[in-house]
C-alpha cells in the first residue's frame, strides 16, 4: 500500500493589489515524503506555504490535510486546526522561555508530565538534551535551528511547512544542520513541504521537487527527474549552469559546434536551443578526435574541476554567424585534470545531460 497523501493542494489561486501572485498551483505531499517547492525569488513559495498554513485565503482553490478540505469554497479551518508546524526564516524561538519550555508551548493538549517526556524526547533526538535548561541566547544558530525542529515536531502534526529555514546558517553549518534535518524529518512520518530557491539544497533535502515560476508549476518530480529531463529551458538553467547553443533542426537532428544532436520531436527547420551541462563535455587527449577547443583557464572548486574553454574557429564555423572571439564553454569534471592551460584538445559530447528545446 502506498503511502497516504497527507497534503493536497489543487488549484490554488491568489493576488496581491489585483496582480496575480499564484496561478493554478496543485501538487500534493505523501505521509513521510519531503517535498520542496523551488523557484526564484518572488515566484509565490512563501505565499503557497501561507494559504497551506491558513494565516491567508486564497482567492480560489482547494487545500486537503489528511483527507480533509481545510480550505476550500466558503470554508477556512483555522491554523491551529490543521495539525500543522511552521518554521520560518527565522525560526525565532521565544527569548524568555528556556529550551524545554520552547519545545512544551506548542504541547497544551497534554498533561504536564506527558509534555516534559515529549519535549526531552525531541530534543534527545535532535541532540539538545545538554541545553534543555537553557536559554535561546546562548545558544549557537545551529543549536536554536534545531530546538526550532524539536518545538516543530514535538505535536506530531500531519505537515511540518519550512520556509528557507537554512539560510540564516553559514555554509559549512548548513550542510550539517540539512542533512540532520532531513533525517529526522524523514523518520518524524511528517508530510514535509519545504520552501527554497536553492537548487542544489532543494535536490539534496527532497524526495521530490516542485519547481515554480511565476506562480505557476513548471514541473513536478524526483531531483534526479527535474535535473536530467528538465521540462523546459527555464527549469534546466535554474538547476545548474548549462551551455547554450542555438540551431536549426534537419532531418531529426541539430548540429553544434561540438557535433550532431537528436532532437526527437522536432519538424525540419525548427530553430532550437541546445543546452548542455558542462559535465556533459569530454575533454579529449591530445590528438584526438572531435570539435578542438583552447583551454583558458582551469579552476579546482572542490569536488570538481571547471575548465574554460574556447572553441576553436573551425568549430565556429558549423554554428551560424561565429561570435568573433569565439565561443566560450565551460566544462566541468571529477576530480582534477591532466590538461594545462592554453593547450588544444577535442572535445566530445555524452549524450545524456544535453537538451534540446524550442528557441525562446
Ligand atoms: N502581503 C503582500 N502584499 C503584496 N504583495 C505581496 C505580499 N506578499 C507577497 N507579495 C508578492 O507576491 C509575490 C510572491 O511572493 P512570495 O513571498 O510568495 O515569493 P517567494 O517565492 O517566497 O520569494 P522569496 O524567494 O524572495 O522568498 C511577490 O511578487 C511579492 O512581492
Ligand atoms: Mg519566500
């Protein structure tokens, strides 16, 4: 049997000052699944978790917790009724209330001893135990992110709702305090929804992604599915770096500078955009086969090595009017590289990471 759907939203409209904000906006969130709502800023995430949380109406559409419509025509179920957590930016803790007493307020319903043996159990879970008699102050932001996560889950809502709650953190601690989060937010059997416009924190956190643009779904899928079949250029772009080539489609196929590409679908004389990922390009060995291309500058940026690229003026000339300096790439691979800067080499292209899509 799979698992229930505990959050549905179908539909949802909603504006500010007669300006549409959101657009037909339905995806829905299984028991145990973490979802991410990702897009730029001012694409409607913030105001999609608000009309889920019921702080706000929207002006049509429907919102399903665990089955039941709690906003829909004519009826909005309160906040407090939907079994639901918040945890926004600044998952601002209360200053005067030490941890424990943090992680109990959102406990009311249960009998005082049943609150503390909650809350000592969410924050032995989160790692806070040492603190529970401390005041938020004292705490690091990483250590008030997680009794934020403790208070969230301690009522055993249906829906925990997070909203950027990372971003505040400095890199080297988020890393950390994600993957904890995830973990524990995976085993709490919550339905998460997540909200960020960082793509790579939207892949490593989710089960599956909702991508928006301009108040609308643009695509809806595992992060394997948004970053390798991307459902058009927009989402392709905005989850990594990718080269753009522009071209004509004949019989099937569109030549780049880096060779020939299906482009499946496509009617002949279709002009196209042929995007592609820079861990799509192989950089060749001296004398080989394949487009050639100046190396500029090679860059180790950790896990991978960038390399900048020029291609080569034969190359230039398979791709309509050559831009005079030539066509820069970048090319990203594992590890390091045996190549040294301003040497020529071939390059070849892997089939899987390239995209072709409609010129816009
Ligand atoms: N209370 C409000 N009154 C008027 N306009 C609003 C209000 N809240 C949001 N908006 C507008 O609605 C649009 C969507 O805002 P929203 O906060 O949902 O975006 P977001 O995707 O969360 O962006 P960000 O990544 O910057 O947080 C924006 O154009 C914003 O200016
Ligand atoms: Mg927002």
């Amino acid at each position: 049997m799979s698992a229930p759907i505990l959050l549905e939203v179908e539909d949802l409209e909603h504006g500010y000052d007669g300006e549409t904000v959101l657009d037909g906006v339905s995806f829905a969130v299984d028991a145990g699944e973490i979802v991410c709502l990702l897009g730029p800023s001012g694409c409607g995430k913030t105001t999609t978790l608000r009309l889920v949380a019921g702080l706000e109406r929207p002006a049509g559409g429907r919102v399903a917790i665990a089955g039941e419509t709690v906003t829909g025509p004519g009826l909005t179920v309160p906040p407090e009724q939907r079994r639901v957590s918040m945890m926004f930016q600044d998952y601002a803790l209360f200053p005067h209330l030490r941890v424990r007493d943090n992680v109990t307020f959102g406990l009311s319903r249960l009998a005082g001893r049943e609150q503390r043996r909650r809350a000592d159990e969410l924050l032995d879970k989160v790692g806070m135990s040492a603190y529970a008699g401390a005041y938020p102050h004292v705490l690091s932001g990483g250590q008030q992110q997680r009794v934020a996560l403790a208070r969230a889950l301690a009522p055993e809502p249906y829906l925990v709702l997070l909203d950027e709650p990372f971003s505040g953190l400095d890199p080297e601690l988020r890393g950390r305090v994600r993957d904890d989060s995830m973990h524990l937010l995976k085993t709490s059997g919550a339905a998460t929804l997540f909200v960020t416009h960082n793509a790579e924190e939207a892949m490593m956190m989710a089960d599956r992604v909702v991508v928006m643009q301009a108040g609308r779904v643009v695509q809806n899928g595992t992060p394997e599915e948004i970053y390798c079949e991307p459902a058009g250029p927009f989402v392709a772009t905005f989850l990594g770096e990718v080269n753009r080539f522009d071209g004509l489609v004949a019989g099937g196929r569109v030549e780049t500078p880096l060779g020939s590409v299906a482009a499946p679908g496509f009617v002949d004389g279709s002009a196209v955009q042929v995007l592609v990922r820079p861990e799509a390009i192989r950089i060749g060995e001296p004398g080989g086969a394949g487009a050639e291309a100046r190396i500029e500058a090679i860059r180790m940026v950790g896990r991978s090595t960038l390399v900048h690229l020029t291609l080569a003026a034969a190359a230039r000339g398979v791709y309509g009017p050559a831009a005079p300096e030539g066509i820069h790439l970048h090319v990203r691979s594992p590890g390091r590289i045996d190549a040294g800067e301003g040497e020529v080499r071939q390059l070849s292209l892997d089939g899987e990471q390239v995209f072709v899509f409609p010129r816009d």
